[in-house]
C-alpha cells in the first residue's frame, strides 16, 4: 500500500478519524513517516491539538498555510493581540451566533411584531440577519419561529429553527433562505403528547451533531434524537415514557456525548434540599437500550462533609473557619460552544457576607481514562420508591476521590473577604463569561460601563507550548513557526496590543496538562454595559455587543 502515488496515500488515509491516524502512526514506521509528510494529513492533526474545526479540511488547496495560519493565530490568543474592528448592525437585534466569516442576529422583539407580508401575499417572520463578506441578508421564515432555537451546521449547509407550533423547520445556510426543503408541508412535527408537555417555549434546545442527529431539548427532562436528514425520530430519552427530572442543565457535544448534572430530590417532598449530585454521561450515538443507562456516573463534592474536606484540604483554609453551603444555591454546569471541558461551579459561603465558588473543570478527553480506571457495572434492583423518575436509578456512581485527579479545581471569590493562607482566584459578579473549546473568556462588565475600557482575561485548560525552531521535516519543513511574515504572504492589517498584558501558569500533573492563563486591556472609548459576548467555534474571534451601542466590538485574532 504505502507504494502507491501519495495522492493517492492522501485520499486514502485522510477520511480516517484521528484516533486510527495516531495508531497507524505508531505502530507502523512508513506509516508514521508518510503521515508526517503529507500536509493535508498534518492539518488535520493540528486542528485536533487546538480543538479547531475547518469545513473545508479535506479540500484545501494550500494546507501548509492553513497550519500556519492556525499557529499564528494561537500565538495571537496566547500574546493578546488582536485586530479590533466595529460593525453596525440594525435596531433591536441581539447578537447569536459568531462564525469566521459571519455574524448571526436575531430580533429582539416577538416574531409577531417583526411579521410583514412576502412577494406573494403571505406573512413571513425574519427568522435572523447576516452579516458577512461586506454584506448584509435577512432571512425570513414562515412560521412563527421561537428564536433561540436557531442552529447552524455549516459543515452540512444547513440551518434548523422550530416554531411556536412545535414543527422543526431546516434550510439550507448558505441559500440564507431562498431555498427550502421540508419533510413534510409544516416541517418536521414533534409529537403532540411530547410538545404538550412544554409549558414554557423559553426552555426548548436544539442541537446537531456530525453523524446526521439532531437533539431536541424539551425542558421537561425529555430529549428527542432525530435524523434530520430523513426526519425520523431515531428515539425519545428517557424510554418507556420516564422523565429525568432531577436533570439541571446539560451539554451535548458533536460527537453525541449528553454530559448532565444530577440532582435527585425525593418526589413526595417539595423544595426539600439535596445534599448529593452527579454527573451523568450518556452516548446518544449508541443505539437504544432498555433500560438506558449512563456510561459514567460521577459523584460530585456536593455533601457538607466531603465539600469542607475538599476546600480546607487543597486551599489551607483555618480550621476554625466554618463552611456553609446555602441549600437554595445548588450546582450548576455552565454552556459552552464546541466544549471539550465541562465545568462546573458549587457555591459556598465561609463567613456571612462572603461568597465563593469552587469551580471544577473536566476535560471531556479525561472521561474515557476514568471509565477504564473505574470499572463499575451497574446494578439493576427491582421496584423503586425513592426516584421513580430517575432513568438510572440503580447505577452505582464512582466516588469523589476516585476521580478527583482527573480534573481542575480552582475557587473564585465573588466577593471580598478576608485572605487565606493560599491565593484564591478574584471574579467578579459583573464578568461577562464565553467557554469556547478548551479556553474560558471573561470580560470585566464594570470596566467597560464606567470607562469603555475592555479588559480581556483567557484561561486555557489545556495549554500547548508552540515552538520556534525550524520543523526538522514534514509538512512544515525549514519553515520556522514564529518568523514573522514576509511581504506578500499576508495582507498587512494593523494588530492591537495591550495596555498591559499579563500572563501565569500552572504547571500540569501526572493527568493534566498545563493551563495558561493571560490578560490585559484595550481602551474602546465607548462606555457601556455588556449585552453579550459570544464566539466562534474556535475562538478566534469575538463579538462583544454593549446596550444602547448600535455597533458591535469584534475581537479578532485570526491570522
């Protein structure tokens, strides 16, 4: 095989997933060294070390480039130094979605009052606006659409909103709308017993994942898994008509992984408080299994005694000092856009009147390693009487410190209190937050309201050190990374640097790697509050939208 022209080896070898690349890399010399010389391969390689995402990886023309481009702009994140630019967008639009070579808007009043009739008569809704390449789309819908369902696959050239009717509706994206094709006369229906359940229409997700599934997020503890290209319910999660209930907020990744945290409360009782919560993952991938149990089920430090022990173990907090953890303020799992770390923050309180919050990140690649080093089966018992909604009950879960190595843990102080024998991290209550990939984003809200002042703060989970020296060989062969770009190899844009920059590091475990964390400041010159800041899927370019700002800041660290 490896005789073969390398084109050919290239067409062969660059479907495969990353995880065959690395095996046949390292059990098979000439595999190993035809890998490493074949640039397209090796760009493929590098957007699975940054956590990015190019649609276009299979057919790009120049994929050394593509490397380098990704390369200077991870040094333009790590150093601070972005191009700052504003755009003007309409009235009463709010910023939604953040993509590389477009911005997304949606209205921020009722579809009814942005309806206005079509060409042929009929009333249509603006479903979103566009903005990219210099111009400028609305998109219009006909339905009534509830707006924060909208969801955009690029990689697929699709857009799926659902409507307040409870039909799911898909367009093609780059079309913005002109073309559409549906399952049925209204779209895709959600079954009626299922949509009904839906009190609140605020509370309904949408999402896609690469493998053709789309998930719909009730909000009732009730997930539907379609196949939006046939529009087939593939299956309802939980089956057997079960709610999980004791659910509060989820993550579902591309790749299918459903990471949710529980917590179970007894049914009869209400507002009763609950000192256990977990982590469940599940495989929405898998194929439907009765019953349908988690692949991990991890305890978390929620009870009193294993919390205070956690927090005086690690941060040297006197002894004296009392722990109170509040019954009303459980746990919480922060969004995140294309995650590959889950995070997740316990509130507590050491004194009256100081507030902190110990935050725990887990790499989504560490889950894997956990199941493999704990390996419980699930127990199935019979009748139930203490949670009859929860899907799993009977599932063992793997204790605290049994996995507790496998994640990063780190406290906040939300407000000011007196210090401790460690350093513990200070937030603030105004930060506006963005999780992008494996960095965490934060803005200071009150900086940029009094003064217009955008202090910027980038934590990476998982930090990789890029090198200076020249590439022994390989695609990036007698190129060196950090040599700046000669003329005509890109267009001169003016970067921003900051006005100050600072930057720290802790060093990685046997389990973790290193993180990283940098800020500084830029001086906008707009005061104003913080509607919302937003990403794209690399996060390598932010919007940041302010109220009573008809224009947006967008933070760019591309190449």
């Amino acid at each position: 095989m490896l005789r073969l022209p390398s084109h050919i080896l290239e067409q062969i070898l660059l479907p495969l997933p990353i995880s065959d690349l690395i095996s046949l890399s390292a059990v098979n010399r000439p595999f190993h060294h035809t890998i490493r010389e074949i640039p397209s391969i090796q760009y493929k390689l590098y957007l699975a070390l940054y956590h990015s995402s190019d649609d276009q990886v299979e057919h790009t023309s120049n994929p050394t480039k593509g490397i380098m481009d990704l390369v200077e702009s991870q040094r333009n994140i790590l150093r601070l130094t972005p191009r700052i630019s504003s755009l003007g967008i309409g009235k009463n639009e709010r910023v939604y979605k953040v993509y590389q070579d477009m911005i997304v808007t949606i209205p921020t009043l009722t579809p009814i009052s942005s309806a206005c009739l079509a060409r042929d008569g009929t009333e249509e809704y603006i479903l979103c606006t566009m903005y990219g390449n210099n111009r400028t789309h609305k998109v219009y819908a006909t339905y009534p659409p509830i707006y924060h369902t909208l969801t955009i696959l690029s990689s697929k050239d699709i857009m799926v909103y659902i409507d307040q009717e409870g039909y799911i509706h898909l367009h093609k994206y780059h079309s913005y709308g002109t073309e559409k094709y549906e399952h049925v006369n209204a779209g895709i229906e959600i079954p009626s017993e299922e949509w009904n359940r839906t009190e609140n229409p605020d509370q309904v997700k949408l999402d896609l994942m690469e493998d053709d599934k789309m998930v719909i997020d009730l909000g009732t503890g009730i997930w539907l898994i379609y196949n939006w290209k046939t529009g087939d319910l593939l299956h309802r999660f939980p089956p057997n008509n079960r709610i999980w209930s004791s659910c509060h907020g989820s993550l579902i990744t591309k790749e299918g992984l459903m990471i949710g945290l529980d917590i179970p409360r007894l049914a009869w009782m209400h507002h009763n408080p609950s000192s256990n919560a977990s982590l469940a993952i599940f495989s929405l991938s898998s194929p439907l299994t009765a019953p349908y149990l988690p692949q991990l089920l991890l305890e978390l430090p929620t009870p009193y005694r294993l919390l205070k022990q956690t927090i005086k173990t690690l941060w040297d907090i006197p002894s004296k000092v009392k722990v109170i953890i509040s019954p009303s303020t459980p746990p919480r799992i922060h969004t995140a856009t294309n995650p590959s770390f889950v995070r997740i923050s316990m509130p507590f309180k050491l004194v009256p009147r100081s507030s902190y919050e110990l935050n725990l990140v887990i790499p989504i690649k560490q889950l894997p390693l956990i199941k493999i080093e704990n390996r419980i089966k699930p127990w199935i018992k019979g009748r139930t009487w203490r949670y009859p909604t929860d899907p799993f009950d009977g599932v063992e879960s793997i204790k605290w410190d049994n996995w507790k190595s496998r994640c990063h843990m780190y406290i906040e102080r939300v407000q000011t209190s007196f210090p401790t024998q460690k350093s513990i991290n200070s937030s603030s209550l105004s930060n506006e937050e963005c999780q992008i990939g494996q960095r965490l984003y934060r803005v200071d809200n009150s900086l940029l309201t009094k003064k217009g002042q955008l202090s910027l703060e980038i934590t990476d989970f998982d930090f990789h050190e890029i090198g200076q020296n020249d590439d022994g060989y390989g695609a990036l062969k007698g190129i060196k990374l950090d040599m700046a770009p000669q003329d005509g190899q890109r267009p001169n844009k003016p970067r921003t640097s900051p006005r100050y920059y600072k930057i720290s590091e802790q060093a990685g475990t046997a389990n973790l790697p290193r993180t990283l964390n940098c800020s500084g400041s830029f001086f906008l010159g707009y005061p104003g509050e913080i509607e919302g800041v937003l990403g794209d899927e690399n996060g390598t370019r932010l919007v940041i939208q302010q109220k009573g700002n008809d224009k947006i800041w967008i933070i760019d660290f591309g190449s």
